[in-house]
C-alpha cells in the first residue's frame, strides 16, 4: 500500500525480514524526488526469498501536490518462484496544456510474460489544451487479448458497420493460446 500504512502479517515461512523507507532525488531536488519502501524477506533457512519496491516518484517538483508527472511504483522479485512483477500508474498534469494517465505492467514468471502499457480495457489517456484527446494502448506477451476490442460506437454508427460483421474473419479459435502483441489507438479533435 503506497500511502504509508502497511500491515505486518507474521507467516512461518518467513525467517525474518524488513522494510525500510527510502527518500532519493537527483542532481536537484526538484527535477526527480522519490519516496519508497524497500523491503526483504528471508526463508525459513536464512536464504533471500523476496525484495521488494514500493513507492512514490514526483517529477520537476518537490511534492506530490504540484509535480507535472507523479507516479507510482510495485515491483518485487520472488526468488522461491522466480516471479518478477513491476506496477506502475502515472499521472501528468503541465499547467493543464497537456494532461495524462496511465499504467503501465511488467511481468516475468517461469510459465509467462508481458508488458503492458495501458490494456484495451485501460488506455493510457492524453489530452492536449482540453482540445485534443488520445488513447492509446501496446500489449507484448502473454496477456493479449485474443477477440478484437469492440468498435467505437460513433465508427459504427457513421459507417452502417456491425460489430459482428467487422470481426467475422478474425480467426479468434486460431490465436487462443499464442502470445504476440496488440496496439489500438484513438485520437479525438475537438473543433468547436
């Protein structure tokens, strides 16, 4: 949990472990600041089971409050596993001429992988002078989806196009258990 309050929870499988608060920034205060929690687990036989990352990171400020790009950040490595996963959210904000969200997700495992920025179902979200919007999404690995997203309801509308008639061909059966990548991206202008 990212707003400072963890809950110990004792497990016999763990010898011993620790979290310890970090606070970095670099060359001066104001261009990158972080705030994080490091933590580390031990085996029941003194071996390093898990190290963890979780934090906060503000950009061209010192607090969260007024940054132009704030974050933030999970990562961890289980080493009994060998799973590694890196979570991310981010928000920009650059005197509300350019405003964005988004997400972004890592995952190593022995069976999968993927890298996702942004997902079909959560696009990451630019708006440019409240004139501009774009969403946007690139997925790589084993977490694409295999059915086309559904088609924009103004797209369908204008073009006399069925959602089921777009997709008739799209070999849904064929890609179910591949892994690849997948993009969309929409842009809208406001010209009013």
């Amino acid at each position: 949990n990212l707003n400072g309050s963890r809950e110990y929870k004792p497990s016999q499988n763990v010898k011993w472990g620790f979290w310890a608060g970090i606070g970095v920034y670099f060359v001066k205060p104001k261009l990158v600041q972080a705030e994080a929690q490091l933590g580390m687990k031990f085996g029941p036989y003194g071996g390093l089971s898990k190290v963890s990352l979780d934090g906060l990171v503000y950009f061209l400020s010192e607090k969260e409050d007024d940054s132009f790009i704030r974050g933030q950040l999970a990562m961890f490595y289980d080493f009994d596993n060998d799973i590694f996963r890196t979570d991310a959210d981010f928000i920009a904000d650059l005197h509300g001429k350019v405003k964005g969200k988004g997400k972004f997700s890592l995952f190593k495992g022995p069976e999968s992988w993927y890298f996702n920025l942004g997902t079909v179902k959560k696009q990451v979200h630019l708006t440019i002078m409240d004139k501009i919007d774009a969403y946007t999404y690139f997925m790589l690995g084993d977490s694409v989806p295999t059915y086309l997203p559904p088609l924009d309801p103004e797209i369908t509308n204008k073009f006399n196009v069925t959602q089921s008639g777009a997709t008739a061909t799209d070999n849904t059966e064929a890609f179910s258990n591949g892994t690849g990548f997948a993009f969309g991206a929409k842009l809208g202008v406001d010209l009013g």
